[in-house]
C-alpha cells in the first residue's frame, strides 16, 4: 500500500492530506505487471533503439479539426491505411441551435464529409441519428472496447481509457502518421495509480474527484505519467462516472488514464451495436478479464485519496489546479508560496474575484451542462434531479453529449424539467466547451460550467469559467450563484 | 521538415506558468488553412487589446524578431492542437525553454522542428540574457560565460537534428506492421468492428 506522506502546501491551506509515494525505475515487464503493461505489449509492434515503441491502433477517431492532417496526407498523395478502422465525427463545429450558420463552420464540416468520402470513412454526420461528440459516441457505439488502442487529435482521448483501453491524444502530424500507417510512435509513458478507497459522499461525483486530486497535486503532476484509477471508490463508479475521470486525466498533465475492466464495464457494452456479439463476445470478455494489474506490480508513482474527505469542488481561477471546496475561501495568492502566487493573483484579476471570500455565493451570470466530460445521461439525470419543480435564476444551455443520449433524455422527461427550469436545451456537440460553433460566453461574464478547462478565453474571449460537477452547476443556475448543492438534495430528500 | 543543430537568436521572456495551448492560439483561428500562417494569430488575446491592437508593454510586442522564448512551467498544457505550434513557428520562434512541457504540445513542437528545452531550475538568467546560443549536440544553452544544460528526450533529440519524417521512417517497417496486423486479427477478432 502507498506510504502515508502528506503534502505540506495542502495542509497548509487547510484541505486535507493526500498520500503519495514515488520510486524511480519501477519493475516493468519481467514478473507482475500493470494494467499498462499488458497494454502497451499487447499493441508494440516494435521498439526502436532509442526506447520508442511502434503501436498498432485499432481505432482512429477524426473530426472537423483534422482539417490539418487531411492536407498533410494529401500533400504525399497518401491513402488512409485502414478505412474499417477509422471514423468520423463532426463534433466541435456543430451547430447546436437553430439560425445561421457561419460559413466558415460549414466550410469545416464540409472539408470532414469530402475527406470522409474520399477515403471510405464511416461518418457520424451532423444530421445522423448516433451524432455526437467523438468521446461520447465511441463508448456509446460499441466502438471503444477494453483492450484496445484509440486515438483521437484531441487531448481528451483519455476518456476511453474508461474502458481499459490504451487511449491518448495526439497532434496533426501524428493524426497524419495514424491515417497513413494504423501506427504509432510512442514512448512508453511511467505507471502511475491513483487508488482511492471509500465511498464518495451524496452529491459528490466523479467531477469532483477529478478536481479534487489536480487541485491537490498540480495540473502539471501527472505529466509523462499514465494514471491507473483504482480502489473502491473508483470501482465504485457506474461508466460515466469512470469517463468523468479518465478524460480529466489530461488537466492534470497525464495523456492516459486507464480503470481495469470489470462487470461493469461488461453490462455497460454489452449489445452495442458495434460491440462483439455471440461467441466473439464471450471470447472477448474472457480476454477482457485478464486486462487488470497483477498483485505485487510495481508503480513508479503512487497517490491515494481518501473518498469521503472529497467535497463537491469548484475552481476559482484560470487553471484545473485552481480549485477549492466549495465551503472553502478563495485563497490568499500569498498563502500558495512563491511558485504559484503571481499566476494566483492574475487569475484572480482576469476572473473578478477577492482572496479570502467564499467561493460560494459568488453570482454567475449563465451555465453551460455539457461536452465530452459531463454530457452524458448520468450527468443530465444529475442536473435535472436538482432542477426538477425549480426555476433557474440565470440562462443556460444544456447540450447532451450525443443525440442518443438527447432522446434518452427526452424520453426519460429530463429535457422539460430543463426547459421548465428556463434553461434552452440544445442539439449535440462541444458547444460551449470551447465555443467553436459559436456558443461562446461573451466578455466578462461569469459561467458555471460542466466541462473540462476554465483556461482565459476558453469559452470566449474574457470569459471568466467556473468548473463543476452538473448538479453543482444546476444548483448554482437555481441559486443564482456557486452553491453546495447538498443541502438542495437533503431537501429533495426530506420532502420524500 | 529541415533538421537543424545550434541556433542563435533573440530572446523573449514570458514569465508565466500554464501558458495553455488556448492562449497560444485561441480555437476561433484553428479553421484557417496553414498555407494563410497563423503567426498574427499567436497568444491573441494575451498580446493585444479588445479592439486588437498589440500592447506596446508585451515582450513579444517589443521584441517581434525574438526566435528564443523563455517561459514557466507546464508550458503548451490543454489541447492537443497542432496549431499552438504552427503560431510559433510561423511567428519566427524556434525554440522554447520553459521548466516543463505539455506532453502533447513537446511532441507537436518536434514534429514542426520547434525544440521545447526543459530547464528545471534557473530560468531567470536565460530571459535577461538578450540573446542566446542553444546547441541539439551538447543540450547547452549559452550566452558569453553563461551555460546552462537543458533536457530533451532522446528520440525527440534525434528527429530534431535529422528533420526526418516519421511516415516514411515507418514506412520501411511495413512488413513487420503487416505481420502484427494478421496476428492481431487472429487473436482478438473483436478488434475490428461488428458490422453495426
Ligand atoms: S467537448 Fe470540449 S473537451 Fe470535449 S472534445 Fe469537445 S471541445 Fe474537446
């Protein structure tokens, strides 16, 4: 088990202790081994003298953004090596709304469909009915399965790791390499495991764990590292709750995050439609269940946290790792130490907010549910059970993950409860992630959001971005304001 | 892509940390087709004001040949978008030093011939140094009777100084890429789709 070791900057500041061990030059593939072991020895086609593995993929996902790559295979008048095996998806330009549509976002999504025609790819269209973003979809296809190598030029690739599979982002150059070869180089990254034992408390979520251990780390700690999520509380966690935390990994610096498969993860493919079906199922499973790390494999890094010392979490400035409970104070940029005290006080200046304030009650002007990192059904049955027989006091948009899970939704009554709150309630894509199709937060404005960067500008130029889990950006949207939203449901609860 | 070994040149410094590929290059620019060049378009938002003027106090603004840029830790963190890089090098930077890296953003900057050198500690000196030496052979960085070592992954050492192209270095490989391939589908025939 990992050493207790407290980090002083946390105690300082109050929040509570984070053990962590470290050890250079772990075991790597002679006796037990990791998770990541098996994976990554599963896919090495060869290595390379200076230590670079060449991997095989065994899904490519593109999107409008691979505009670059497309030119650059096109530049050596190069064919995509694996059409069967590479799909697209038009995501970050989609328009959610109805209205005009810039002509620049459907040059993007028409350069995606000619590419997509010109080398035989699978396309999941603007108007399809399985339409999403790519994060959300490959799961929901059956396409993203335990064992499997999965790239996508997109830093959040990692969400897949949610399923025991070897998943990272990647740049043009190497989506370019991937569409030319079905290959990739890459050095083997170290092992790191977050385990974290106990069960997460009412209201607390996969969100807030993810913001938990990068606000205690540092949103660079986890750099060169693939993080593999362990311990009850993680095993604990339905699918979407495991994609929560796999596509955070990159906030917190790691390419990969990884949780082993199990039952779980078993039911939750189980008749997907691109999913193996009768005897090549039971095959895979049984393969599947061998996907986890040994007893006794050793890990470069080890880090665990305790569940029931995480409350739900928000950030207070322009970085992942700028976040406190939501019961805490903005901390005093002075308080942090030297490293971190300049960057502190101009996230301060850039969001508008006063050191030594409560984070809570701190007025937003709209919220955003949604994108790749919270946009799924569990997280819309989240929000809308804080919404529901409520009216929100400021304007928002809801757009789910995909439309299979905007039907759902629909079916389920969670888009009137969202509509009945006054909230609009929007087609699928990135949306207000990151803007691109034009869902922006204009200058200034403040925003509880459910996504996965409150980076300057993110959501516009100026626009000052609160992370949250959905319900706390739902209970925020009722309030008015950043607000715990456990007294909400111990209400909802007492009125039961 | 050309390789290079040792470069001279001006020296910019940005002393922030978590200087993240959103401001780099803010995604409304990432629909422009490379050939227009995105080197107006580097840290927009950070270098001029809301009418988009440049803001004479910004260092790149004073300093608009610097081809050296020294900045804090966790620099290129976020987004896996290339075009970070392409900002860079299409604004003349061909190198840059920072306390850590992005991973995803180091390996974009490789493959654009843009060398990201770690200097863990003592970055200060090098940003007031005007002008700086960085050699790919020694992994120094000098300016007179200043030397400071930097660190840099071997391979990515490697593909800097012979500009090689990975598509064809793969290429040659493709016997053994074709063997794996078979192999694979033996063992795992579930890794290729149902047809949904
Ligand atoms: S939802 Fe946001 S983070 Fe996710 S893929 Fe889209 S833009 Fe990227």
């Amino acid at each position: 088990m990992p050493v207790p070791l407290a980090l002083p900057s946390a105690e300082e500041e109050g929040r509570q202790p984070m053990h962590e061990r470290s050890r250079a030059g772990a075991g790597r593939v002679t006796g037990p081994r990791t998770l990541l072991d098996k994976l990554w020895s599963a896919h090495e086609i060869l290595r390379s003298p200076d230590g670079a593995s060449l991997l095989w993929v065994d899904r490519h996902f593109v999107h409008e953004g691979s505009h670059h790559a497309f030119a650059k295979l096109a530049a050596r008048a190069a064919r995509v090596a694996e059409p069967d095996l590479t799909f697209g998806v038009v995501d970050h330009y989609a328009p959610t709304r109805p209205g005009l549509v810039r002509p620049e976002i459907t040059r993007m999504i028409e350069t995606l469909r000619s590419n997509a025609a010109a080398h035989g790819l699978r396309l999941f269209d603007l108007t399809a009915p399985d339409q999403g973003i790519v994060h959300v979809i490959g799961p929901e296809q059956g396409l993203t399965l335990p064992g499997l190598l999965v790239m996508c030029g997109d830093s959040h690739t990692s969400t897949h790791g949610a399923f025991g599979a070897l998943a990272f982002g990647i740049g043009a150059t190497e989506v370019a390499h991937v569409l030319a070869t079905q290959t990739i180089w890459q050095r083997r990254p170290a092992a790191m495991r977050l385990t974290v034992e106990g069960t997460l408390g009412p209201g607390v979520t996969a969100k807030d764990l993810a913001l938990a251990w990068i606000s205690r780390l540092g949103a660079g700690a986890a750099r060169g590292h693939a993080i593999e999520y362990a311990g009850s509380a993680v095993r604990g966690l339905s699918m979407e709750g495991r994609m929560t935390l796999c596509n955070l990994s990159i906030e917190g610096g790691a390419r990969f995050g990884m949780v082993a498969p199990d039952e779980t993860t078993f039911a939750f493919l189980d008749g997907r439609a691109s999913a193996p079906r009768g005897a090549d199922w039971h095959r895979a499973v049984d393969a599947w269940s061998s996907l986890r790390t040994d007893a006794g494999a050793r890990f470069e890094r080890e880090v665990s946290l305790d569940a029931a010392e995480i409350a739900p979490t928000v950030t207070w400035g322009t970085s992942p790792e700028q976040a406190v409970p939501v019961d805490a104070l903005v901390p005093d940029p002075a308080v942090l130490g030297p490293e971190k005290a300049d960057a502190a006080a101009g996230a301060l200046a850039y969001m508008g907010l006063s050191a030594g304030r409560p984070i809570a009650g701190t007025p937003v002007d709209q919220v955003f549910i949604g994108s790749c990192t919270n946009g799924r059904i569990e997280d819309l049955r989240a929000a809308a059970s804080v919404l529901a027989g409520r009216r929100a006091r400021v304007p928002g948009l809801v757009s789910p993950g995909s439309m299979q899970v905007k039907r759902q939704a629909e079916e389920e009554g969670l888009a009137r409860i969202f509509t009945e709150a006054g909230l609009d309630w929007a087609g699928s894509g990135c949306s207000m992630c990151v803007g691109m199709n034009g869902d922006l937060v204009a200058p200034g404005q403040r925003c509880a959001s459910s996504t996965n960067r409150n980076f300057r500008g993110r959501q516009g130029p100026g626009a000052r971005t609160h992370l949250m889990s959905p319900a706390m950006v739902a209970a925020a949207a009722v309030a008015g304001e950043i607000t715990d939203v456990r007294p909400l449901l111990a209400r909802d609860r007492g009125a039961l | 892509m050309a390789g290079w070994t040792r470069h001279t040149g001006e020296v910019a410094l940005l002393a922030q940390d978590n200087l993240d590929t959103d401001q780099l290059l803010p995604a409304r620019f990432m629909s422009t087709p490379r050939s227009e060049g995105y080197g107006d378009r580097l840290l927009y938002d950070v270098r001029r004001d809301e009418s988009g003027a440049l803001l004479p106090g910004f260092p790149l603004n004073r300093q608009p040949n610097a081809s050296i840029l020294v900045a804090g830790r966790n620099f290129g963190s976020g987004s896996s978008r290339e075009a970070a890089v392409y900002a860079l090098v299409d604004s003349g930077i061909r190198v840059v030093i920072a306390a850590s890296f992005g991973d995803i953003f180091a390996a974009n900057a490789v493959n654009n011939g843009l060398l990201p050198a770690t200097v863990a500690e003592g970055l200060a000196p090098l940003g007031a140094a005007g002008s700086l030496t960085v050699d790919l052979q020694t992994c120094e960085i000098s300016a007179g009777a200043l030397r400071v070592r930097f660190t840099l992954d071997e391979g990515q050492r490697t593909k800097l100084i012979n500009g090689w192209d990975d598509i064809d270095l793969t290429q040659h490989h493709q016997d053994e890429i074709t063997a794996f391939r078979t192999a694979r589908r033996q063992s795992a025939p579930w890794a290729w789709p149902a047809a949904g």
